[in-house]
C-alpha cells in the first residue's frame, strides 16, 4: 500500500512538472498567454484572438481577462516616420499649453496693475506726459541752437562773398551747430514715435482689459 501510495505522488509531481515546463515554453517562444486580445479594426470589425492581433497593428488593442475585464491596454505600433510625427504633434501642444498659460499669467498681471479703466487712463496719461517732457526739452534745446546759429551766421556775414576766408574756429562752430540740430531734429522726432508706440500699447491693452473687466462689476464702463 505504501509503495502505491508513493507511486501515486510520484506521477502527480511529474504531471506538474510537465505542465510547467509547457508554460514556460509557450511563454518563452512567444505563444498564446492565455489572454483574449480585442479592438476595432480600420473598417469597424470587432476583432477578438488569442495574441496580439495584425489587422490593428496601427490602433489600440485590449487585452482581456477570461472574465472579460480588460487586463491591459496594447499601445499601436508605429513606424519611424508616424513615431516623428506624434512627436512634433506632442511638442507642438507642448507649446501652445506654454503659450496659454503665459497668456493666462500676463492677463492676471495686467488686471493687478489696472484694476479698472481709470487704473489705465492714469497711467497712459502719465507715459505720454513723460514723453512730452523729453521732446519739450529737445525742442527748448533746438531753440537755443537757433539762437546760436543766427549769431553764427551774423559773423558770417563778413564772409559772405567768400566762406572759405572765415576763420576755421567760426566755420567749426558752424558745423557743430549743424551737427548739433540734426541731432536734436532726429531726437524729436523719435519721441514723435515713441509717443506713437504708448498709444498703440495702451490702445491693444484697453481692447484686452475690456474683456477681462467684463466679468467685473462695470469694471470697464
């Protein structure tokens, strides 16, 4: 009875043993897993197999567990170029959630600063005033120069029928007075543009603000 018994544990371990070394064999040269394989093929079949399925190489496979929950997700295969492709489309979302949360970023700064239109008068005023204040101070320097100038060409006048008999320290002032107003001239003019440039800012962030006050309680009336 013993000796039976004993032959009887013996064939159950080998019966084990075999099915293990099976396993890991199927598992080894990459055959069934056991699990069910399911997705929805280029023209909307609803494929099932018992490996990895070729017709949805490009899309999304699931694979089932025998209660029919799925076990994990299979990711398409991609090619180098396709691979490239979703890349760049990443990066390019990357991107555009940058700029976005910047633009966000500058619209909450912008309505600190200027919590209402009279915030944003005030201030437009105050830019243009400075800049009207450096072109005043040119323009009162280009006076002087005028000044200086018409003393110049008054002691040019014994010079008149020949310039060049004129003392070279006359004719020097002469030029650098030239020089002098070109500058200042260009100066002016500069402040003229700049003054431009305040307008046409303040004017892009009242269209802005007026949209971003209109939440508010007649923020921008």
């Amino acid at each position: 009875m013993r000796i039976h018994n004993f032959f009887a544990v013996m064939s159950l371990m080998l019966l084990l043993l075999g099915a293990t070394a099976k396993a890991q064999t199927t598992a080894s040269t990459g055959g069934p897993s056991g699990g069910i394989y399911s997705c929805t093929d280029s023209r909307g079949r609803i494929i099932t197999a018992d490996r990895p399925i070729a017709d949805c190489i490009d899309r999304e496979q699931r694979e089932l567990n025998p209660s029919g929950t799925t076990r994990r997700t299979v990711e398409p295969t991609y090619t180098a170029r396709e691979s490239a492709e979703r890349e760049e489309r990443a990066r390019q979302q990357s991107l555009l959630q940058t700029r976005q949360m910047e633009e966000r970023r500058r619209e909450r700064a912008l309505l600190v600063r200027y919590p209402n239109a009279t915030a944003h008068n005030r201030e437009r005023t105050e830019a243009l005033a400075q800049v009207d204040a450096v072109t005043q101070a040119a323009k009162t320097r280009l006076d002087e120069l005028s000044l200086e100038r018409k003393k110049i060409d008054e002691e040019m006048e014994f010079y008149k029928s020949d310039r060049s008999r004129a003392p070279a320290a006359l004719r020097r002032r002469l030029e650098d007075n030239a020089q002098r107003m070109t500058v200042q001239n260009r100066f002016v003019g500069e402040q003229e543009e700049e003054k431009r440039r305040v307008n046409s800012r303040f004017d892009d962030e009242r269209i802005r603000l007026h949209q971003l006050w209109a939440p508010e309680a007649g923020g921008g009336k």
